[in-house]
C-alpha cells in the first residue's frame, strides 16, 4: 500500500517531521518531531510539534505511534509532548540503549537507565508494527549512529540522517559509536529496496546546486545519482570520502543539550537540588 505523507520542514534545525497516514483508516503516524531550543536563553517550547498537532487534528487522524529514527544530535525531539497531545506509542530502534550507555557518563546522568527507558517499544531490525492496515517494517541501518533505524512504510522508507537527497550525500559518521564502514552497508540495504520505493530523508541543507528544500527521492534516484554513495562507488572509495568530509565538519549547534534530553526520549534531565532544570556543555581545554 501507499501512504499518505505529509511533511512539515523545521527551518531552523533543518529537519523534516513526517505524518504517515493509511488512507483507508486514517490512522498515522509521527516520524521525528522538533521540539524548538534556544540555548542562548534556555527557553524551550513546541511550535514546531504544534503545527503536527494542528494537522493531526484537522484531518481527523488517530495517532498509533510517535516514532524517532535516531538519538538525534542536531535538535531535541518533541516525541513526549506529541504523545501527550495526539497519543499513541513511542518508538526507537533497540540500540538506543548504546547510545544511553555512552552519553549518560558523558554528561554524569545516572539517572538515565541504559535499557531504552522511556520509549514504549523499542524495534529490532526485522520487526513489524502496523499503522492501521499499513504493515510497516523496521531495518536497522547504523553507521551514523550505532541506533539509527529505517522505518519502511508500504512504498516509503523514512532513512532518518542515513542518507539525505541525492545531490547532497549521505550523513557524517564520526560521532561516538559512527562509523563510515558501517554506514556504507546500511546504505546497501536501503538501495536493495525496490526502485520506486518513495525515500524520504531526515534533513535537507539546500545545496547551492538548488534555490528550494526537498526530502523526498527515489531508490532509483538515490542509486543512480547520490554524490557520495551511488552505484559503482566502492565501499573504500564512500570511506575515504566520508572520513574527509567529517574532518571538515563542525559541532551541531544543539548537541549538548540536545543529547542529554534525546537519551532521556525527549524528557528533560533531572532537576537539580535549586529545581531548575539545566543543560551541561563539557569543557575541553586547549593544550
């Protein structure tokens, strides 16, 4: 079956939320809510996850699943406050718990239980769910993270950052537990799909090469034509390219806090003994 896709474009982290939908149900489901941030003042609110809400709700629709693809390092998920507002059940890939196992002593969180908590479901590659009568599919498809997941919906693959539009590339992998070689293989598995497989990415950074934001291709579009990774790049050649690519990279701007909120599956960490809530950014001393 096809679903129905609408997607909603965070121009200040670049990132595309997805409403799924079954036509004949009208069930959905929500892939990578935003939650906006400014670490400058420390205000958080949800006038991104708002607009989802707004939509959710004009059409009637009834929300099975909240899902994130990732422990996103660019931007806070909205997955808690979308759930309260729409319902439904949260979900992430299994290996979230790596990623809680690593950051937590990164950032001296404790608390936070290295086993997938709070999310309501976590998915091993394989595994099936539905979405009113659409069947959807789960691959794990790590390299950018050791957690990263597709989701693939009827015709439609959500990738998350495992690979972005075809004249942009693919996603960094030198983040803890990343890995260019593993990337390179999840990406394999995506382009087996079949051609006309709609691919919907995480992100879209507009390239000089275009004046207007995309997120949606093909798998025969992404083989054909991706820059970094299309058919006849070797797997030496997508790592050599990758890894220089990373060096000239710099910090997304909402790491920090955005990592000590994802692992926690969008929740804010602890309060401390005054009751205010804050954001840690470790020191790195110049030699």
């Amino acid at each position: 079956m096809s679903p129905e896709v609408t997607a909603l474009f965070d121009k200040a982290t670049s990132t595309v939320t997805y409403i799924i939908t079954d036509p004949q149900t009208r069930h959905a489901a929500v892939i990578d809510g935003v939650a906006d941030y400014d670490p400058v003042s420390g205000t958080l609110s949800h006038t991104s996850a708002a607009k989802v809400v707004d939509f959710v709700q004009s059409q009637n629709l009834i929300v099975d699943w909240v899902l994130d693809t990732h422990a996103h390092a660019d931007h806070l998920t909205a997955t808690p406050w979308l759930r309260k507002e729409l319902g439904g059940k949260s979900g992430i890939g299994e290996h979230i718990a790596d990623i809680q196992s690593y950051w937590r002593n990164v950032f001296d969180m404790p608390y936070v239980a290295a086993d997938g908590t709070p999310y309501d479901h976590l998915f091993s590659d394989g595994d099936t769910f539905r979405i009113g009568n659409l069947e959807a599919r789960v691959i794990h498809t790590p390299g950018h993270t050791a957690a990263d997941v597709t989701y693939v919906i009827g015709d439609a693959a959500f990738v998350g950052d495992t690979l972005f539009m075809p004249d942009y590339g693919t996603a960094r992998t030198d983040f803890p537990g990343g890995d260019a070689h593993t990337l390179y293989a999840s990406i394999r598995k995506i382009l087996a799909l079949p051609d006309e497989t709609r691919v919907f990415v995480g992100h879209d950074y507009l390239p000089d090469t275009r004046k207007d934001y995309r997120w949606e291709s093909t798998v025969k579009e992404q083989r054909e034509s991706n820059k970094h990774v299309h058919e006849g790049v070797s797997e030496d050649d997508f790592v050599k390219l990758r890894e220089e690519r990373n060096s000239k990279l710099g910090t997304p701007r909402l790491l920090y806090p955005s990592l000590q909120v994802n692992i926690r599956g969008g929740e804010l960490p602890e309060p401390a003994e005054n009751g205010a809530v804050y954001m840690k950014t470790p020191v790195k001393q110049a030699s």
